[in-house]
C-alpha cells in the first residue's frame, strides 16, 4: 500500500474529480502516514455509472459463480492477514492482537459464510391454483451503496460487501474518512479474486458530500449504512426523495445487569471484556452497569483492580490490549463526557485521564475509565460515549434492573449474568435490544443476526438474515390454463 492512495472505480485506480486528498492519521502519534482522494458527487457518479454498467453480468452468473469468487477472496484475505491487520492498526489504532486475532480473520470468514449459505437461497411455491404456477423468487437490489464507520473499518465493509455482491448486486462503498485504507486492499484483493471490474467500487470522501451523493442518487437502490444514530436519522431523511430503502446500524447504550446469583468473577471478566475491547469503541459496548446491591461493592472492587490491569499502550505492540482512541476529536469528546462526570455526584473510581507513557504521550489514549454511584439521569449514562467510560448503578429489585435497562433511546444489545438459566430468559424477553446476551457480552458471530430496534436502527447484518437486505422477493404468476377456466373473467360477464 502506497502513502497516496488512490480510489477504486470500475476496476481502475482514480484521482477524485476535484484532485483533492485527504490525510489518513496514526491515532497511535498522531503522525499523517498516507493520504487518499477527496471525493465528492462527481466521483459517486462515476462509481455508479460503473456498477451499473457490471451489474446485470453479475446479476447474471450461476450463484455457484459467485460464490467460488467469495471464497477465494476469503483465502486472499488470510493470505493477507500480516498486512491487512497492520494497515488496520495504522489507521485506526485497535491493538494488532486484535486485528491479526478476530478483525481480518473475522472478515476471511464472512466472506466465507456467505459463500455457503448464498447457495441455499431459495423461493417459495405458493397454494393457489391449480390453474396457475405461483411462486416467488429472489433477485438482487441493484447497485447498493455501503457506507460504514470507522471502529472495525474492514469488518464492517465486509459484512455488508459479502451479502451483496454474492446474491448478484453491484456496490459503492464509501468506507470512514479517517480509516479508509483496509477498505481499498479489500477492493483491490476483490479484483484479484475474480471480482468484474465495476462490481465492488471503493470511493473515499466525506459523509457530508460524497456520502450524501450516495444516498441521494436515484441509481442507488439500497443504502446498507453503520454509523451514528445522528446520521442514520439524516440518511433516513434524504433517502425518502428516491424512496430508497435503508439498513441502518447505529449506536448504542448497553446495559449490563448483574443479578445477586451471579457468578461474580464470571461476570467481572465479562464486564472488563464488554467494557474495554476496542477501547470501548464499539456499538455493542457494555456501558451501563445495573449490578444487585448485595454484591455492588465487591463486584465494583474486583472489576477495578482487574480493569487496572489492562496494558494500555502502542497498539503495534503484541502485549498491548487497549489502543489509542481512533481521532482526536473523539478523544476529546469523551474527555469532555469525563469531565462532566467527575462534576455529578458519580464517584471516580479508576482513570478518568490520559495515560503518561512514553508510548501514549502523543496519541490519543484515555484510560479505563469507572465511575461509581451512577444514576441514569446522568447525560454520560445516556448518550453513547463510545470510548473506554463506564458507569455502575445499584439495583435493588429485578424489576427495578429491567427498567433501569430498557430507560434509554437505544435499543442495539444488553447482557444479564445470572446462575439461574430460567431468569435469564425471562430477562432476555424483557430487554428490548436486538442481541441479549446471558452470562456472555459482546458474543457476534457471521451466523447470528446483528441489529437494533428504537434509535439503535433496523435490518439485519450477518446471518441467513442479511441475504433478505440485499435482495427483493418478487412473485410470479404463470397461468397454466388459459380460457374460460380461469375462475374471475366470468365476473365481468
Ligand atoms: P458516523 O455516522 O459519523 O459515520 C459513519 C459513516 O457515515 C462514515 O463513512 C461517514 O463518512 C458517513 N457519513 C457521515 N455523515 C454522513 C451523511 N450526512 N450522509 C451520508 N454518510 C455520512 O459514525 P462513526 O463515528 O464513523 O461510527 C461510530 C458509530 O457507529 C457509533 O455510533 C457506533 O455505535 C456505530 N456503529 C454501529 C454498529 C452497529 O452494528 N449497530 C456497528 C459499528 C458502529
């Protein structure tokens, strides 16, 4: 990968219309390293153009087709693995035992996943007759448009990317601003698969022009969109001018509720992992802890002392956990929510600062961070955070913990950590959140459905589901009988 990146359209290496770039920053020094094109609408309009024009030979290939080149782009991904996880590291500061360990290998097995199941896709016949054959078949959206966030900058890609191209659409990808690199080596190594040129675009550009484009443009027939609620609520406004459907991702405030028979070192290991992986940038982060008073101080002192220990540091470094936030503008977002915090009647329990290593001194690093004595009147125990910052309630009845959770505007994912299996159903049809783990937090895998309800969104990535996103059912009605026998014409008569 070179510094001066370039973007991908119709299976060629472009400059943005205007020629402007953009730079790409290491959060981990805040050092430029590469740079990649400006683009806005004249550039989305050329992406387009090119996947419309490979769309309907792609729509047209035996899945089998397809689903031969999905799998050789899952080798070419772990072939790979050393670069891509490298690269994503570079851009976006996750330690690179995390990307080398789950984020490329995760992308490798979508990639995969999709292949497989794109082959058991299937209709339905349908009980009217028997005059008639009545059945429905799925079809490809068209040319879809990806736009997604930067906290797993190539999974997130992938995610959408593999469902789409291998049920037979197009795709314009606009990756984040500040980590789009492991999105244009996917695209390339896309190409190298067998991937038609024009079938996966990669434009780089921001939200606010070229990713507008997107969604305004009336070629686009799909948005399949993971960021902000914010800009979910925006996407979903300007997409009403063409009626374009969208799938949207968006953040979340997740509960984590300890019910008094939990296994507490079970649960605290949960709550360190829920908490803090990725630094906390995660939508499905555990953020908003409900722990049973009887056991509220030695869970908040055992969660602490193990929290302290996480080696906080250069994420190129393999015995680092915790990396550097991934800019510096929501750095300081979440120091401002911090200072906020340290200014309520919630009490400081660990962090609540930046690191002082000679390894973190000009990144953007903040430490894990608790807060004890929260209340949910509290801004920081409301608004997504997104960042290493957590706050611990006390609960006193089960009733009182599943209001307490379900007393946000999102609805993406919670955990309840409890011995009694049978509660812990019970509580997962109370949480109203699209994944409700049991004795488990931040569990997502290519098999199971991944989304929200309320202001967390809707659709589904991942699972037999995402294969429903990115295709239409159309019914089809052929009459086997013809003449008098049909039984409606003889009502005119
Ligand atoms: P963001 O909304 O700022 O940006 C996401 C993408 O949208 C980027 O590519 C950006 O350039 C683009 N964009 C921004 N404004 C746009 C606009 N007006 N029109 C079109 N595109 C626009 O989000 P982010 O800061 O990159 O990501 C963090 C957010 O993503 C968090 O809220 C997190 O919870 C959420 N997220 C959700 C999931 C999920 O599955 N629910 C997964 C990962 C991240």
């Amino acid at each position: 990968m070179t510094p001066e990146q370039k973007v991908l359209i119709g299976g060629k290496w472009r400059e943005a219309a205007t020629a402007e770039r953009m730079e790409v920053i290491n959060p981990a020094n805040g050092k430029p390293f590469a740079s990649v094109p400006k683009c806005g609408p004249k550039d989305v309009d050329r992406a387009v153009a090119a996947a419309l024009e490979a769309q309907p030979a792609w729509a047209g290939r035996p899945m089998s087709d397809r689903s031969k080149i999905l799998l050789k782009l899952s080798q070419l991904v772990r072939d790979h693995l050393e670069e891509l996880a490298k690269l994503e590291t570079l851009e976006q500061g996750s330690p690179i035992r995390k990307t080398m360990g789950m984020d490329i290998p995760q992308c490798a097995e979508h990639f995969e996943y999709f292949a497989g199941i794109a082959r058991g896709m299937t209709g339905e016949t349908l009980p009217v007759g028997p005059w008639c054959a009545s059945m429905t078949v799925r079809e490809p959206l068209g040319v879809v448009g990806l736009i997604t966030p930067w906290n797993f900058p190539a999974l997130m890609v992938v995610w959408k990317m593999a469902a789409a191209i291998v049920t037979g659409n197009t795709c314009v990808v606009k990756p984040p601003s500040i980590a789009p690199l492991t999105s244009l080596r996917i695209g390339e190594l896309a190409l190298e698969a067998g991937v038609p040129p024009g079938v996966v675009n990669v434009i780089t550009g921001p939200g606010s022009t070229a990713g507008e484009a997107m969604v305004r443009h009336q070629d686009i027939a799909k948005i399949g969109f993971t960021g902000d609620s914010a800009t979910g609520k925006r996407i979903m406004s300007l997409a009403s001018d063409t009626v374009k459907p969208v799938g949207l991702e968006l953040g979340g405030k997740n509960p984590f509720v300890v019910l008094a028979d939990a296994d507490i070192d079970s649960a605290v290991e949960g709550a360190v992992w829920g908490a803090f992986f990725n630094s906390g940038q995660v939508c499905a982060a555990a953020s908003r802890f409900y722990i049973h008073e009887s056991l509220y101080d030695e869970f908040a002192k055992k969660f602490v002392s193990a929290a302290r220990t996480l080696r906080v540091g250069d994420p190129m470094k393999a015995e680092t956990v915790m990396g550097p936030l991934a800019y510096k503008e929501h750095r300081d977002k979440v120091e401002a929510y911090i200072d906020e915090a340290k200014k309520s009647r919630a009490k400081l329990l660990l962090g609540g600062e930046r690191p002082t290593t000679s390894e973190t001194k000009d990144g953007y690093f903040v430490a894990p961070t608790v807060f004890g004595d929260c209340s949910n009147d509290m801004a920081f125990m409301q608004d997504e955070m997104f960042g290493p910052v957590v706050g611990l309630v006390r609960f006193k009845t089960t009733d009182e913990a599943i209001a307490l959770a379900n007393d946000t505007r999102y609805g993406l994912s919670g955990s309840v950590w409890t011995k009694d299996v049978r509660t812990g159903l019970s509580m997962a049809g109370r949480i109203k959140a699209g994944t409700v783990w049991v004795n488990e937090h931040l569990c997502i895998s290519c098999e199971t459905p991944w989304g929200g309800c309320k202001e967390s969104g809707w659709g589904k990535d991942a699972s037999t589901m995402a294969l429903e996103e990115y295709t239409m059912t159309k019914h089809i009605y052929v009459d086997l009988m013809g003449g008098p026998d049909r039984p409606w014409y003889g009502m005119l008569k």
